[in-house]
C-alpha cells in the first residue's frame, strides 16, 4: 500500500520559526516530525510514500538526510502560487498513487500513534470509498467534526464548527483511506478542500466510514500543543541525559538532551526542557518547560522558560526569555535583554533592548 503525507501547509501559527523550516521537519524530541512519521510507516509495513510538497520543502527534507527507514519516497509538487488544498493536493498526485488499490493519506503536521494496519484493515472489510480515523477532544470547534453512527458509518461531517454547535466531539484525526474511486469527486483545475467538500459528500453517499483512535493524538500547529507534546513524550520516554559538563550541572528530569550538548557549571536543566545538538549553556542558566534547537548558544546566567529557542540562536548573558516566547533561528539576544511573555523575534533578528515583540 501506498501513503501519501500532505505537507505543503505554510505554518503560519508557527511563525517565526516555520520562516525558515517547514512544520514537518520541526523537532520532536530532538528528532524531525517527518522521521517519526516514517518510522510509523515503516512499522505498519507501509512500502512506497508520496510526499506531497512545495518544492522548497523537498529542498529542506533532502537537506535534513532524514533516515528512510526503508521506505521508497517520491514527490509530489503541488505549485507555490496555487495551493491546491487538502484534496488538490491528492488530485495532483493521482498518477503517482494509481488506481489499483486503496492509499493511506497523512495530514503531515500530525503527531498520533495511528494503528495504520487496522484503519486499513477496517475500510477493506466496509468496503467503502473512505475512511477517517477520529479522535475525541475537548474543544472541536478547531476540525472537522464527525457524526458517527453505531455501525461506524460517518453519517455528517461537519468542518470548523462553532462553539456549541458541535454535533459531537469525534474529530477528523487527519488519517485517511481511500478507495481510488474518490478522485472523481474532486474537480481539477483548483483548490479543493477533502474536509468541506469531498467529505461531507461522502457522507450524503454512505460511503464514509470512521475508525476511532484512543490512543496519543496532537495537532502540533500551535506553538503551545508543539510544546506540550513535547511534554508528554518526555513523560512517557526514558530522557537521554548525556552531555559534557564543565562542573557541577542540576538535571531535573525529564529532560531530552541531544549529543554535544555542553553544559556549565551551576545550571539548573529541566524539567521538561529539550536541548538539540551542539546546544552550549553557560554557568548558573536556568532552562525549563522549553525547546531549544541545535547550535544554540546560552550564556552565562541566562534564563529560559517556556519558551521554543531556534536554531543557531545567541542568547547573551543575564537574559531572560519567558514563557510562550519563541525565537526564530539565527536571532541574537543582547547581555540582559528581557523578552516579556509571547515576544516573538524573527529570524537573523538583533535585540539590543527588553522587549515584546520584533519584526
């Protein structure tokens, strides 16, 4: 079976850090979004991936070398001047897909540990033309809300609901599969979106079934679910804790810490902060509740909490960065620079003074 990965979304809610890398090469756990997802593939015996993309993104994933797991990827490129959306993007790689069996299709900024060998076992035995798997939330007024029925047919689907108008709280997880049969309902030519109009178009059909996940599920679309699923995979992994130290370093666990991380003496490390590689604190740093990417330099004294820290990021001494701040890559904080809560500071930026926002 084929897979197709939707990844050509511009990740605005990311900014500034998705100015300079797409959503699915973000770190998670100190290892790409797009890595873990094949090594998903991989497990449930997935042979052949589609990534759909811009062609900026190829050229930043081929940059990256990410380990294949033994997949066969090819590209799809969807152009830069006419997104195509979700379902234009699966009619742009038709010939790629074929039409001899069904294809799975991943919304490629999705973290989930989708079974996807039993979603597919499933719509083989219902015979249908699509299934979605579906996940409970709290709030789904943010996706496409399912009515499911008891013999898991998808009876309305409904996209972006508004607050307390949700038919349920069964959302679209953004896993699918598909029966070839559904490129006839999406036209050519244009921007076709899968959840408001395909969808709900197979559901007037009943040839729109559903496949309920229960297990781990994040849109990693906004800044605070990128770091709370950081959060909860530290939770629930055995943290590496291999670093060089120039003294007596404070590691509250869980922390993830990648290789060639120096860390000076009298730091506080954790918990939950992640440090990428070649990452060098300073003496007497507090890092907590925070992402920091690789090659990032900290100085003597600073603090950072909560916050997401691009790559290649000077941070001078005595600074501080709070909570829900996010520093894109290359930016250069000055000695005893405050950024207030949620500044955001652009790429290659200077901050020579305390500070909300940067532009």
């Amino acid at each position: 079976m084929k897979a197709v990965v939707l990844a050509g979304g511009f990740g605005t809610r990311l900014r500034p850090l998705s100015c300079t890398r797409p959503k699915i090469l973000f770190p998670v756990l100190n290892k790409p979004l797009l890595q873990w997802t094949f090594e998903r593939l991989a497990k449930n015996n997935i042979q052949d991936v589609i990534l759909a993309v811009f062609y900026q993104t190829e050229v930043h994933i081929k940059q990256h070398r990410i380990p294949r797991s033994g997949l066969h990827v090819k590209y799809s490129h969807d152009p830069l001047t006419k997104p195509l959306g979700t379902a234009g993007s699966i009619k742009n790689a038709q010939k790629k897909i074929g039409s001899s069996s069904s294809f799975l299709v991943l919304n490629g900024d999705i973290f989930a540990d989708v079974n996807y060998s039993e979603i597919v076992r499933q719509h083989e035995e219902k015979g249908c033309l699509a299934t979605i798997a579906l996940h409970q939330v709290s709030d789904p007024t943010r996706y496409g809300v399912a009515i499911l029925s008891k013999d898991n047919r998808i009876t309305g689907f409904i996209e972006k609901p508004l607050a307390g108008k949700a038919p349920s709280d069964l959302i679209n997880a953004g896993v699918y599969v598909l029966n070839p049969k559904v490129f006839k309902y999406i036209p050519e030519g244009r921007a076709v979106s899968i959840e408001r109009e395909v969808f709900p178009k197979l559901a007037e059909q009943n040839e729109l079934f559903g496949y309920v996940h229960n297990g781990l599920w994040m849109d990693i679309g906004k800044p605070e679910d990128y770091l709370e699923l950081n959060k909860i995979l530290l939770r629930e992994n055995v943290a590496r804790t291999t670093y060089r130290s120039n003294g007596n370093v404070n590691i509250k666990k869980p922390v993830a810490l990648s290789k060639n991380v120096s860390i000076g003496k009298g730091s506080i490390i954790g918990p939950y902060a992640i440090l990428g590689s070649k990452v060098t604190v300073g003496k007497n740093v507090r890092i907590r509740n925070s992402i920091v990417f690789s090659a990032t330099s900290i100085s003597d004294s600073a603090m950072v909490d909560g916050a997401i820290i691009g790559e290649g990021v000077y941070i001078g001494r005595e600074a501080q960065v709070k909570k829900g701040s996010i520093v894109g890559d290359h930016a250069r904080i000055k000695d005893r620079v405050t950024l207030s809560a949620k500044s955001h500071i652009c790429p290659a930026n200077e901050v020579v003074e305390n500070a909300s926002t940067s532009d």
